[in-house]
C-alpha cells in the first residue's frame, strides 16, 4: 500500500543532451531486440533471412551461459521468451538456431527489472518521433546520449520507451528497417529493453487505419497485455501497463480506435479509459507515469489550441489520469521539448492560463536556487498535480507556434533531445 504522507521531489530541469551478421548461409537482418522484460524474464527477437529454429543462451558471464532456450518452429521472425532468471541481474545472451550461433557480443546483455522495494536508482530513457533518419537530429541525438551513458558510466538503462513515430512516414515494414532499425541496431538496441507506444507515423498517417491492428508495428513488437510485466491486463496490443521498480507505467494509443468505435478523445465511457481506471485503481506502485504520442499541450511544431485530437483528449481523457494521481504524462507528436508548470484541472486554451488556478506550483522546479524549488506533495491518489512533457524531438526539430515557451509551458526549447528521468525513492529527476 501507498504510505499516506510519502513527499515526493519532482526535479525538472533543462538540461540539452544533445543528445547483419552472416553464418552457415543465414543472415541476421534485424536486430535482436529485447521485448517485455520484467523481474524474472525477458523476450528476445531478431529476424534472419532464411528460416530456421531459434536458439538464446543466457548467462551472467559473458561466454558462460547456464541457460540455453530453444524453439523448434522454423521461421524467419524469431521471437523467444527466457523466464527463471533473477531480479535486478544483469545477464549475457547469444542469439541464432540449435547449429549456429548468429550474435553474441559482450554488448549482448540485459538487467532484469528491480523489485518494487529497490532502494537504487532507476534509469528511463524516452526517444520521441525518433524515426526519420535525420542525420541532425536522430543521429547526432544518439550519439550524445551513448556519449551520456559512457561518460557516466551506465551500460544501459531500465527501460527504452517510445512516444510513437517510430518509423516515418508510413511506418512500412522497410521503413521500419531503415529508420529504426538501421539507426540502432548495432548499439542500443541489443541492451535496452524496449517499451513502444505507437503514433499517426506508425498507422500510415492514415484516418481510416485508425481501427487497424494489421500495421507492421503490432508484428514488430511484442506487448505485455496480458499483465507479463506488471498491472492488470488490457488484452490489446495498443495499450498495456508495466512497472520497473517502484514506477508503474501506462503505454498508451492516441490514435487508434477501438471496437467499440471509442478513442481517447472519446467523451464519456471509453474502452481504453475504462481499462486505465481499472489499471490505476490495482496500482500499489509509488510513481506513475503515462506516457503516448499526442500532447494534450503544445505549441511546438502542432497546436492543442486547433487540432481536434489534441484539445479531444485534453478535454475527455486527462481528468482520469490527474484523479488517479499519475505524477507524469510525457507526449510525442510535436517536434520540441515543452514542460510545464505542476498542473491541475487546466482544460482551456493555451492563453486562458491563470497560474493562481491552474497550477498547484509555479515554480521552474529545476532547483538552482530558494526560488527555483522542486514540486513537492504526498503521494496519495488524488489531484495533487501532474507535470506534462513533450518530447518529440529525438529525431526532428520543427516551426514552434506563437506563444511557444509562455503561460503553462514555459521552460521549453525548440531542439532535439532525449528524455531521460531518474527516480530514487520519492524523488524524480528528469532532463532533455
């Protein structure tokens, strides 16, 4: 249960972090990648161009692998689950069929998830709108914060989150593999365990894909929505929960529509909203995060004052949020990094802001002084607040609207960057 006067620190900052292989006649063509990780287990796909079984071995050495897993379905998409590890341990894999071994580098590994009770410090990285294949911003973007990771020592994160757009502009199969794929296999991806949530880009831009659950993203990437890794199941790919640590997170669909033809924006009783209130009201967890691809606030590259999508969730869908205490919702969409005040009930325009009614606090919450305090409050399940970001900007820059960087969202930056938090115990820390 939640202690019932817990403080909690929230530390906004802004900081810029400017930020195949062949054998025995097969080909590694894409990745591996690592998919629903949790305390105990984790996924694993790659994708080979001629079919074969599959094989991971793990290990907490690398070259010493105790654990050996295989499948004997001959397929070209590999995807195999690992379970019986132990929590918060870092683990070796290779990956390939029972005759060959395709990859299996000291850059090969994974951490399980922490418990709830972790005393340490727990690491998320989030990359916004990072499929584009843009030298200025993708590229130059991840170069940074591999340099980040380096200089302070850090393998790898707990968690690699995406805010959707992953692949532009259609969110094809090959341009997935160009744009994603191509960008990060060789690096990260091997050792972050990844987390998607999925944007327009990933749907085909496409109003009428909206009910569509055949894109290539949902082939691409495999989901815990049966509760694998933490929170109660939704059932569908598009939408589902997790914890790491004392985090429980919300990955979320603003684009897609449901069966019961409800959305996000959709006013009144929602499919995804009455999955959300179920989810949040099971949650012990000390910290919430939401997370998806359109901001309910921006003036970046997209406007919440005059895009129907973004003033309809604003509106119909991030009051459930707020009374269930979620402490953060973090947005893609908008080629920018935009933050604002510890908001509460502001449903307006953008100008209508009033800090004395809107905002529990207005401070910069970047603690550089008396006057610059981090956001403080208890951690019961009420409206104590949420602090909204857009990061879109992990592969894109663009035109900010008038009023960019003014009245909620003031401490705001026209560039690229990764979002990237750290949370110890009650206290959060975030920068781009």
């Amino acid at each position: 249960m939640k202690p019932a006067a817990v403080v909690r620190t929230i530390l906004l900052s802004l900081v810029l972090l400017q930020v195949g292989t062949k054998s025995s006649g097969q080909t590694l063509t894409r990745g591996p990648y690592l998919q629903m990780g949790n305390q105990t287990g984790i996924t694993i796909r790659w994708r080979t161009d001629v079919a074969s079984d599959s094989k991971v071995e793990v290990g907490q050495e690398g070259g010493i692998y105790s654990t050996a897993v295989t499948d004997k379905s001959s397929v070209t998409e590999h995807i195999v689950r690992v379970d019986g590890l132990r929590p918060d341990t870092k683990y070796y894999y290779t990956i390939g069929s029972t005759t060959t071994t395709l990859q299996g580098a000291q850059d090969n590994f994974f951490r399980t998830v922490p418990p709830a009770n972790t005393t340490r410090k727990i690491r998320i990285a989030m990359f916004g709108d990072c499929g584009r294949s843009n030298s200025t911003y993708q590229d130059e973007n991840l170069a940074n914060y591999r340099a980040y990771l380096a200089s302070n020592n850090i393998d790898a994160p707990d968690a690699w989150i995406l805010l959707g757009d992953n692949a532009y502009s259609e969110g094809t199969d090959d341009q997935y593999s160009s744009k994603f794929f191509g960008i990060y296999d060789k690096n990260i991806l091997k050792n972050h365990k990844l987390y998607p949530s999925p944007g327009n880009h990933d749907y085909g831009n496409d109003e009428a894909l909206k009910p569509s659950r055949s894109i290539p993203y949902y082939s691409i990437f495999s989901t815990p929505m049966n509760g694998e890794c933490g929170g109660v199941p939704s059932n569908k790919p598009n939408f589902y929960s997790f914890d790491i640590g004392n985090i429980h997170f919300l990955s979320l669909d603003s684009w897609g529509v449901e069966s019961d033809l409800t959305d996000m924006g959709t006013a009144g009783t929602s499919a995804i909203k009455t999955w959300v209130i179920n989810d949040l009201d099971a949650n012990k967890n000390k910290w919430v995060i939401a997370y998806w691809h359109h901001p309910p606030y921006t003036k970046g590259s997209h406007n919440s004052d005059s895009e129907s999508e973004l003033v309809d969730i604003r509106q119909n869908f991030i009051d459930v949020l707020e009374s269930h205490g979620v402490d953060m919702i973090v947005c893609g969409h908008s080629h920018s990094y935009e933050r604002g005040y510890l908001l509460r009930d502001f449903r307006g325009t953008w100008t209508s802001f009033d800090p004395l009614v809107d905002a529990v606090s207005t401070s910069s919450a970047t603690y550089t002084s008396s006057t610059t305090c981090p956001y403080v409050y208890n951690s019961l399940p009420a409206n104590h607040g949420t602090v909204y970001v857009v990061a879109g900007s992990s592969g894109a820059s663009g035109t900010p609207k008038t009023n960019f960087g003014a009245y909620a969202f003031p401490f705001s930056v026209n560039d690229g960057g990764i979002f990237y938090i750290e949370v110890e115990e009650n206290r959060l820390d975030a920068a781009i």
